[in-house]
C-alpha cells in the first residue's frame, strides 16, 4: 500500500544537512532542479492505495537507483553508503537517524513497479522538457548515433568473466597494502569454471577474514562486485542465457552479444531521444523514430548529423518530406533503390555486409557491372549456406538445395545526387564538425556510468538502464549549463 500523498519527515537533526552538504554538492542541486513527483504519479497505479502495509516511497526507490547510476556501484553498496553519507540521506529525503531499505527491495522495485513503464520515453522527456524551459536548447539540429552494450550473459568464456573481475580486486588490494599479495590463494591456473568458481570465492572468504582491508570502501565495492559476478555465472549456468541478446558487429572481425541503443542529441549535449534494440539491429531504420520523438520532447529539428549508416534513400526522402536536412555522407552500398522481399536485410556500417533477418552477416561480396556504364552496377552478398540450410528463418528466404545464398544491391548513381551536391556545401562541412559531440556522450555513458555492460537481462531491464543512465547525464549536462 502506498499513501495517497508523499510525506515530509522532520528531524531535530535536519540542520547538519545545511552545514555539512554544501550548496555546490551535485546530488543537493540535482534534488533543487528537479521536482520528482512526477515518479509518484507515474507508479501510484502499480500500488493499492487501501490494503497491505505501507510500502517505501516510489521516488525514494527511484533516487536509489538513480544513485546507483550516478556512481556506477551496486544495489548493496548503494544502500551501504546511504546509511553513513549525508549527500545520499539528503538526496534521499531522509532523516538522519532514519534506517536504510534492505538491497533485495531495489531488485522487487525494478520487477514489481518498473518494468511495464516507459520509464526510457518518460526520463528523457522530463528532462528534454527541463533544459527546454531552463533555455539550454537554443540550436535546431540533433546528432545521431548507436553505441553496444555486452549483454549480462557476455560473448565471452564464464572463466573470463570472473578473472576480469577477481583482476580488479586484487589490483585495489594490492594498491591497498602490497604485503597481502603472498597471502592471497593461489590463482587458477586451469580451465575449469568449477576451479574459477572455487579460486574467486576462496579469496572472497580470505578477505573476509580481514576485516581491516575488506571494511575499506574501495575494496568493499570490489568485493561485491565480484559476489554479483559469482552470481551471474551461477545463474548462467542454471539458467537459459538472455533471450533478447543479439550477435551484432563493430566490425567485420569483432563481434559483440548485446543490445544497441540508438541515441539523438541536440548540439548542446542533451540526449532527446532514444531507442533500445538488440544487437544485430541496423542504425539506419530507427531515424525517422528519433526524429518524430526529439520532436515529440520539445526540439525544434530541421537538420540531423550522423554517419553513412542514415544516408539510405528512405531516411533521404523522408526528410525531404519533413523539410529536414541530412548531414550524412552518401553510401553507394546502402543509397540503394527500392527493395522487395528482403527488404529485412539490414546494412551494418561497421562489418561492411548485409546481415539477414536471423541475424548472420555475410561473409564475403562481389561487385558485377563497371563504374560510369549506363547499366547499374551490382553488389551481390553472399551468405553461409550451412547456416542458411538449419535457419528457421529459412521459408521463402533460402532454396532448398541451393549451394549459395546471395542478397544483391543496385547501385543507383541518380538516387542521391541532390545530396551527393549538398555534401560540398559549406553548410554541410560545417554542420558536420559537431558529429564527434555524441561519440563523447557515448563514452560518457559507458565509461562513467556503467552502460557497457547490460546489469540484468531482457530487453526491457536494458530499456530501464538506458532510462537511468540518459536521464543521468542530460541532469549533469543541465547543471554544467547552468
């Protein structure tokens, strides 16, 4: 049951949060900036407003994750530090004397409250809307691009997985005192999970022992995240691994088991819009999306900046039906005329192949037809028979007993060549400089906050992280501004 109204709680203590969380800390500006009660009306559905016991305040568990985003730490150690660091009580709208939740309830809000929300389209604009009425979105061009984010599964080996994260352990335990280096056990030197498995909770238990180092933050946070890894791999192997997770590509060479979130940003940094996919997804489709939502948020779009991969010819004419300009180089592979039946085959900028609807990317291509003839030239992509013979997707795609599978592209040289002209403008050029900004944004998100590993599994539970970590940095960008 949750209460009809949030509740103000008062302290005899509340005075220290004046003297001790100064007025420039982030978390005291990000409680002044935004009003969070839009969390309580969105969620008070989810709950029974006359029957049960009280639960905890939805926007308290809201700021909990988003706290959890913000310093890239986990359930356990985000509740933890909320028990002694008064920027968390504050930003928690707790008094001081008041005791945390206990981890698990984080883990029963996601499921229970969360995930049949749009909480992706809701944060990002809640905070579009904000830099919109703060007068931070002055320009009228937003960028564009997808950045991958490794499943929870991983591509790689479980044994990997869990050396990654012992490495990182031991690494701030040894920066910590060097001397306990020889009084670690000994690491596994098989391939074996069972024995990897064995080695990371052998050290858990070694440092357990030594209250001393394992009480110290840095290598406290370590240790749990190695406990979540154990968890991981347990589950894993108990477990079917993330359904929604897709093979897709960063290059022809290397590949990735994930999702893709295609982002649009305004030239001031401030993410308008975005959608969440798997891996194997093209970059090119999703654009008239992006568009209609950084519309949808408050952004006044008349020009969009991003790489070859949103040059195809219905982006093109799509924006010319919008009165849109695309600052996107033309691609002779994808700036192709009309499709028919396998209009499913998605283009991947980085691998430089077609990849079919199950997925599989091609494995080879061959070019029929001279440059500068009047006929079209042709590009034939030719796929993996074997594959192709065990696809389920195979009706109607693959020819029973057929030795190849090919997908072939015209190659039109008039399509495009109003935007072909446009590309030596000064205006193009210059509005080009500006598509390193959201490489940066991309950086930002992973590197900052967590997003290049999926927390959870599903498409949905990488929807919510996506909605956490966007809404983090549009507020740090909103306050930068400011």
């Amino acid at each position: 049951m949750v209460g009809h109204q949030e509740t103000i709680s008062f302290s005899k203590y509340s005075e220290l949060y004046d003297m001790l969380v100064p007025k420039s800390n982030t978390l005291r500006k990000i409680n002044d900036l935004v009003d969070f009660s839009f969390i309580y009306e969105e969620l008070s559905s989810k709950y029974c407003s006359n029957n049960g016991r009280m639960a905890y305040s939805p926007i308290r568990l809201f700021k909990y994750l988003l706290l959890k985003t913000i310093f890239d730490i986990s359930d356990v150690d985000v509740v933890e530090r909320s028990r002694y660091d008064l920027s968390f009580k504050y930003f928690l709208d707790m008094t001081i004397e008041e005791p945390v939740i206990d981890a698990s309830t984080l883990t029963k809000f996601r499921k229970l409250r969360l995930e049949d929300t749009n909480l992706l389209e809701l944060l990002i604009s809640k905070s579009v809307a904000l830099a919109v009425a703060k007068g931070i979105i002055k320009s009228d061009s937003i960028i564009v691009d997808a950045t991958h984010t490794q499943s929870r599964s991983n591509s790689t080996s479980a044994i990997e997985f869990l050396r990654y994260r012992s490495k990182n352990l031991r690494k701030v335990i040894y920066e910590t005192d060097a001397n306990l280096k020889d009084q670690l056990p000994a690491k596994n030197t098989e391939d074996s999970v069972e024995n990897e498995m064995a080695y990371c909770k052998a050290l858990l238990d070694c440092l357990e022992k030594r209250q001393t180092i394992s009480s110290l933050p840095k290598v406290s946070e370590k240790i749990n995240v190695l406990k979540e890894a154990l968890e991981d791999v347990q589950e894993q192997r108990d477990l079917s691994k993330d359904q929604d997770a897709r093979i897709g590509y960063k290059s022809k060479e290397e590949s990735f088991l994930g999702y893709k979130t295609h982002i649009a940003m305004s030239k001031e940094r401030i993410i308008t819009a975005a959608v969440v996919t798997s891996g194997e997804k093209g970059d090119g489709p999703v654009l008239p999306t992006l568009i209609e939502e950084s519309i949808k948020n408050g952004m006044t779009v008349k020009s969009v900046i991003g790489d070859r991969a949103y040059s195809g010819k219905d982006n093109l004419v799509y924006a010319k039906e919008n009165k849109i300009k695309v600052i996107s180089k033309v691609n002779p592979v994808i700036s192709q005329g009309a499709r028919k039946k396998e209009d499913q085959f998605d283009f991947n900028k980085d691998a430089d192949m077609f990849v079919c609807p199950a997925g599989h990317l091609a494995i080879r291509k061959a070019t029929q037809g001279k440059k500068g003839d009047n006929v079209n030239q042709v590009k034939t992509y030719y796929f993996d028979v074997e594959k192709c013979k065990q696809c389920p997707l195979r009706e109607g795609c693959y020819k029973p007993g057929a030795k190849t599978k090919s997908y072939s592209v015209s190659i039109s040289s008039q399509t495009h060549l109003d935007q072909i002209a446009f590309e030596q403008t000064q205006e193009f050029k210059e509005q080009s400089k500006h598509r390193y900004k959201i490489e940066a944004k991309n950086a930002e998100l992973k590197n900052v906050h967590g997003y290049d590993t999926a927390i959870s599994y599903g498409l949905t539970s990488m929807q919510m992280q996506g909605a956490l970590a966007i809404f983090t940095v549009n507020l740090k960008r909103i306050l930068k501004l400011l």
